[in-house]
C-alpha cells in the first residue's frame, strides 16, 4: 500500500515543485510516489521514486529525488 499523495521539492514550498497522484505528465499521470527505503539503508541518503502510467507502455519509472529539501503528504482515510 502507497501511502504518499504528494510530495512538495525545494528549499520555499512557495517556489517548490509539487507532484502529486494523479498528476497529468504529457499522456501519461503519476500514479505511484514512494520512498526508497533500499536506497536509504544502502546510501544513508534520502530518496522518492516517482512512477507513471502511459496508457499503451503501462506503468513505468520516471523520477527520482534525492537528498532534496522535501515535504510530503500522506493519503489518509478517515
């Protein structure tokens, strides 16, 4: 289960870039943002994955952010 629905890059979130799910990329949308947990353990460094899905290529990598100021917001349900 992916938690994260938006993460917000930059030093001033007034001046970040936001991606969120669901965002539109061209043809394609961001369907998945997550931690790399791996690459934290591995580097000490932290990092967020960001997927797409095209509508004929199907799910794919498309992003990675590294040891950048970052503000993220989690899915929640009440």
């Amino acid at each position: 289960m992916n938690l994260i629905r938006k993460i917000v890059i930059g030093q001033n979130p007034k001046d970040a870039m936001a991606y969120y799910i669901g965002m539109r990329v061209g043809d394609n949308k961001i369907v998945v943002i997550e931690f790399n947990e791996r690459g934290y353990y591995k580097t000490g460094e932290r990092s967020y994955n960001i997927f797409i899905e095209h509508p004929k290529d199907g799910t794919m990598f498309w992003k990675e952010v590294v040891n950048m100021p970052c503000i993220v917001e989690y899915d929640l349900n009440f």
